[in-house]
C-alpha cells in the first residue's frame, strides 16, 4: 500500500512541473505580423500559398487578397522571423517583398 502512495505522489510532482513548464514555454512566444506582396495572378497561385505557408514553422494565422496581391502573416517571432517566411514564399515560385507599415 505504501509503494502506491508514493507512486501516486510521484506522478502527481511530475504532471505538476509538466504542467508548469508548459506555461513558461507560452509565455515566450511572441506573436508578430508582416505583410508581402506577392506575384498572385489568379485563384491558383492564392491557393498554393494558403496551401503551403501555414506549415512553415511558427506560423499562426495567414491570410491572403488576391486583389491587391498581399499575404498577411502572424507568426512566432522564436520560431521564425519575415525573412525565412518570405523565402518560403519565393521557394513557391513567386516574387515576394515586404510591405512596410502595412502590419497592425
């Protein structure tokens, strides 16, 4: 009976430091935001962005407006920053720049 005790009160320690470092590591993410313009002619190529962009590492929301060739991008500054992401996008064949003072 005792060794269950001290099973139970050793799982209880491990979940509640789990538990707290798991709070720590969300307390660091800072989220930013950029703007591209970006070579978007038609659906496809919009769709092939908002197909491949939300899998790059830190990001967390994108949008897109083919209209006005723009791609919106909210992402984890300690994971990635605008230049990686604007890479990703040229690796997807198109011309990509930052669109300064555009980013809420």
């Amino acid at each position: 009976m005792k060794i269950i005790k001290v099973f139970f009160s050793v799982v209880v320690f491990l979940l509640a430091i789990a538990h707290v470092s798991a709070q720590d590591k969300k307390g660091n993410d800072k989220i930013a935001e950029v703007v591209f313009s970006v070579s978007m002619d038609c659906h496809n190529c919009e769709q092939k962005v908002k197909k491949n962009i939300p899998f790059e590492k830190g990001v967390k929301d994108l949008n897109t407006n083919l209209e006005k060739q723009l791609v919106t991008v909210k992402y984890e500054t300690n994971k990635t920053d605008k230049a990686k992401l604007q890479k990703s996008i040229e690796k997807l064949g198109f011309t990509c720049e930052e669109v300064k003072g555009q980013a809420k």
